[in-house]
C-alpha cells in the first residue's frame, strides 16, 4: 500500500499568531467495506485550527481518493485520517467528522479530535 502521508502537502500559514478555524468538507469519499467489498460512500468534514501550516487543498483531494479501494471500517477511516492529517501540519486543533451514508438501513457519523497543548478551548 502507498504511504497515503507522502500525498499530503502543506503551505505556511500567514497568520500562525491568530486561532481562526479551517472546514473543508469532502463529500465524494469512498472507500470499501472489509466485509463485502462494496463501496462505502460518505462526506468528511475537516475543521481545524492551524498553528505553523496550513494543508494544500490538491493534496487533500489526492489522499482522501486514495481511499476508495481500501478496504477500512468507518472508524478506522476517520481515525486514520485524523492521525495522518495531524502528523501533516500539527495543529492546535483539529476535528475530523465523517458522516457515512445509509447501509442496511443504518448511516454513521464518526467524530475523531486532537487538541494541542497550543489549543486555547
């Protein structure tokens, strides 16, 4: 499997004195059920506070479409996402919210957080 982390890139952020809130939201990911094989389709929600640097929005869309032939539960998904992400461009905050569309009758919607000691709650 490709090291998804290399795809992510990072530019500085002008205004690293100042807590002010980032959302991207990506409503086209995909990725694929462990168990069957079937696509899982949902829309993930990336709000953070930045400190030093700010995530490159290509680079955000390469890696979150290299999801769509993993075959990850909804939890290791966002989790894994959050984690890479915060690796990335270290934030002082930051919030993944992964909003899975109906299955079986069932959706999900799957929060994952990071608070740095830079955080101010």
């Amino acid at each position: 499997m490709k090291n998804k982390i290399k795809i992510l890139e990072t530019f500085k952020n002008e205004f690293s004195e100042r807590d002010y809130t980032i959302v991207h939201k990506a409503p086209e990911f995909t990725s694929l059920c462990p168990k069957t094989g079937q696509p899982d389709f949902g829309t993930i929600t990336i709000e953070y506070v930045p400190d030093k640097l700010c995530i490159e929005l290509k680079s955000l869309k390469l890696y979150l479409n290299s999801y769509r032939n993993d075959g990850l539960f909804y939890e290791s998904a966002t989790n894994k996402i959050l984690n890479d992400l915060v690796a990335t461009c270290k934030p002082r905050y930051m919030l993944i919210t992964a909003e899975f569309n109906v299955r079986g009758g069932i959706s999900s919607i799957i929060e994952a957080e990071f608070y740095s000691d830079k955080f101010n709650k």
